[in-house]
C-alpha cells in the first residue's frame, strides 16, 4: 500500500495532487515517456483539453499494456506552454487521477518539438505485481 506525505509543516497542495508517495517494497516501477497529443492518424486537436485527453489515453493504453491502471500512477509531469491553458490541464488531469491523488508537478515551457503540441504528460506507476 502506497503511503501519502502531506505534513503539516508544509503548504497544502495547490490542486489535487499529494507531495510524497512511498512505495512498498517489491513493488513494479513502470515510468511512461512524455506523452503529447496526437492521433494514430497524426492529427492533433487544436486546443489543450483534447490535446490533454488524448495525452492521458495513451497513457491509459500504456498502463494496461504493463497491467497496471490509473489507480497505480504515483507521479505526474505535466507541460503546457501558456499560463491560460493550465486550469483545462488540471481538469483533464483531475479526472484520470484516483485516490491516493499522485504526486504532480506542471510546467510551463516555452515549446515542443512541433508547434501544434501545448501539453505533453509523463507518468511513473507503481504496482505490487
């Protein structure tokens, strides 16, 4: 059973992430690649809610295929690339988060490899197999 650090010393989270998760020992580590926005048929939605959604399937798709699920995720690193597209982020993000909320970290960066990307999502999951 993961264990939750939220101490009280410590500004509660902004959103609904925790600070600190420790894994039980024995447990599988799976860390998932930055995920962006695009299709199998390379289009990608022009703006950041369906880009982030997409993000978060293909990350469900990823979890099943290592027979894990959301409920295993630990962390998330989110990137956007304007102030204005966080709060879509975080309610995509927040819908595919389960209890225990992982650890979650959200950047804003200048930019992706393609101009059309604005969000791109890693996670790390963590599973007593």
């Amino acid at each position: 059973m993961k264990k939750i650090f939220n101490p009280p010393s410590v500004r509660r989270p902004f959103t609904n992430y925790n600070h600190g998760i420790l894994v039980p020992p024995g447990a599988s580590l799976l860390v998932v690649s930055g995920q962006v926005g695009i299709g199998l048929d390379d289009r990608i939605p022009p703006d950041v809610t369906s880009q982030a959604e997409m993000c978060f399937k293909a990350i469900g798709a990823i979890l099943d295929d290592a027979g894990m699920s959301f409920a295993d995720v630990i962390r998330i690193g989110g990137f956007v690339t304007t102030r204005e597209d966080m709060p879509a982020y975080i309610a995509v993000r927040d819908r595919y988060t389960l209890d225990p909320k992982p650890v979650s970290t959200l950047l804003i960066v200048s930019g992706f490899n393609r101009a059309e990307f604005l969000v791109e999502v890693e996670v790390m999951a963590a599973k007593v197999m």
